[in-house]
C-alpha cells in the first residue's frame, strides 16, 4: 500500500510540475502581448500628433490607426 501512495504522490507531483510550467510559458506570452499592446498604443499617439497638428480631428485620426491594425 505504501508503493500505491507513493507512486500515485509521484505522479501528482509531476502533474503539478507541467502545471506550472504551462502556467509560467502563458504568463510569459500574456506579458509579451501587453508589451505588444503597450508599443502599439504608443505607437499610435506618436502617429496622431503629426495629424492632429494639420487640423485633422483626433476622431479621424483614431480610425485610421485603428483600421491600420
């Protein structure tokens, strides 16, 4: 009975390995995509001051980049 808890503990163990590694390899790509979003939106507010500048409405300008993405 002692070699069935300890097999069973063993596998419980490896499952909560693979576990955390799913969860550390989605967090990563999570902050990876937020880092994406984030230069993106900047992006965006450095490519609407030129517009923005020429008398273009910010409206205008925010459907364009959007429609770019």
């Amino acid at each position: 009975m002692a070699t069935i808890l300890s097999n069973q503990t063993q596998k419980t163990k490896h499952y909560q390995t693979d576990q955390q590694v799913k969860y550390l390899h989605l967090e990563a790509e999570v902050d990876m995509l937020l880092q994406r979003i984030t230069a993106l939106m900047e992006r965006k507010q450095v490519t609407s001051v030129p517009y923005e500048s020429a008398g273009r409405s910010n409206s205008q300008t925010n459907l364009e980049v959007e429609s770019s993405i």
